[in-house]
C-alpha cells in the first residue's frame, strides 16, 4: 500500500518536473 502510494507520488512528481522543464525551454 505505502509502495503504491509512493510510486504515485514519484509519477505526479515526475509529471510535474517534466512540466516545468518544458516551460523553461520555452
């Protein structure tokens, strides 16, 4: 259960750090 509430959490951060790497290349 903690597992897969970290792997969500991992992925979200992920999304998110993929995000802002966009944003500042543009």
């Amino acid at each position: 259960m903690i597992y897969q509430i970290w792997k969500k959490k991992n992925k979200l951060a992920h999304h998110v750090w993929h995000l802002d790497e966009t944003y500042i290349k543009v």
